[in-house]
C-alpha cells in the first residue's frame, strides 16, 4: 500500500484548508493615525513659514541716514524708513513716520540704519531750536551729573543773590572746556530752545557771573517755567 505524498507548492496559493481561517490585515492603529497626522501637520507648518518667508515686511520704521552724535538736531535730511516685520513688545519703541522725531535731540551716539527709538531722542520741538553753551564748575552743575537730554534751569550769581537766566532747557551736550589741567574742575553744558530774551540773560550771565545748574525733576514739560508751590492744608495763602 503506497503512503500517501504531502502537498507540494507554495502553500500562500495552495487551496485553503477546510476549517482553517486566515487572520485579515487590520487597519492601522489609533496611535498610528495620530503620529501621521502630526507628520503632516508638521510638513505643513514648514511649507507655511518657507512661504511666508518670502513675503515683503509689511511695515515701515524710522532709520537714521547716517551717522548722528548726541545732542544732534534731527532734520529731515537725517532720517530714512526701512522696511521691517518688529515683535509686538518692540513696535511700541518705534516710529513710522519721520514728522513724529523731526526736531528731537539725540541723546546717544546712532549710527546709519539703526531705528530711531523712544529711548534715543527727547520729545520733538517745533519750529527753530537756538543752542548755547556755557562753562560752569562740575560742582555747581549737580556735581557734574548732568547728562545730555536732561532738562535744566541755569541761575546767575548777582551782587543781590541769583537770577534764573534760563528755564527747563533741553541739554544737548556735556563736555570737558578746551584748556590744560587747570580746567578740570569745570566742564562746558551746551543746551538748546531757550527765547531771544533768555537766551541774551545767559549769554549776559556766562560773560560776568558765575553760573548754577539745577536739574529739573518735576513733571514740567520743555521750556515750562516753575510751578509756583501750593500752600500747605491750613496755611494762609494770602500772607
């Protein structure tokens, strides 16, 4: 009796067996389609910040032309707009349109093509701005505090006491006077808008008297004379 010979061939195309069940190919899992739909989100995300790349900025700021040293006048020959994206927290410190810094000081050294900032410039003065200089002892100037965009009054020693010559002017410079060793105790303040009348008291002062400087710190604005104190709560204003 001939045994019998098993099955040959591949058995992936040999007939299926009678009662035998083949497991069928699931589809993919939950944590699969979610990793592939991250991919695609991620390939996205870079196909819309390689497009957006390539967009022009879509604002203008405010940018010196050339270089400008501190207590400089700006003009409008002084100033060129730059096309640029800024964060949020910047754009604030900023400006858009030259006319917002035209007549401002500079109070620190700017170079060609940095923005002009709030922090960099004092407020902008209309119209024609006068400058004077002076020389006065750095002890007699607030110790020799002074520095450029701080804001001033300048008395006159007089036969009678002082005489203010010059009221919440803007300074625009602090430097040492030309001289040896014998000037180091004085320095030389340059400051700018007084009036025609102020401006020839100082110029009277600076010639024949000696000068103080006091910095103003109250909420004044350029060029305000001093408010006058309020009588305290009780105190008789008419005395």
């Amino acid at each position: 009796m001939t045994a019998p010979h098993p099955p040959t061939g591949d058995p992936a195309t040999a007939p299926a067996r009678a009662g035998v069940i083949r497991p069928r190919r699931g589809l993919p899992g939950s944590r699969a389609a979610v990793g592939g739909l991250l991919v695609v989100l991620a390939a996205l995300g870079t196909w819309f910040l390689a497009g957006g790349a390539d967009e022009p900025p879509r604002r203008r700021y405010v940018a010196a032309a050339t270089d400008l040293a501190p207590g400089h006048r700006l003009a409008a020959d002084d100033l060129t707009v730059v096309e640029l994206d800024l964060p949020p927290d910047q754009q604030g410190h900023a400006f858009t349109h030259p006319d917002e810094v035209v007549g401002a000081a500079v109070l620190g050294p700017i170079r060609a093509g940095e923005l002009i900032q709030t922090g960099v410039v004092t407020a902008a003065v209309d119209g024609p701005d006068a400058q004077f200089s002076f020389e006065v002892e750095r002890a007699w100037a607030v110790g020799g505090s002074v520095e450029v965009g701080d804001r001033i009054d300048v008395y006159a020693s007089t036969g009678d006491g002082a005489e203010r010559v010059l009221t919440n002017v803007t300074v625009h410079a602090v430097g040492d006077p030309a001289g040896g060793l014998g000037d180091a105790g004085r320095q030389t303040i340059t400051v700018g808008g007084p009036d025609a009348d102020s401006l020839g008291r100082a110029v009277a002062a600076a010639r024949g008297s000696e000068l103080t400087v006091v910095r103003v710190t109250d909420a004044r604005g350029a060029d305000e004379p001093p408010r006058a104190a309020e009588p305290a709560a009780g105190e008789d204003g008419g005395r």
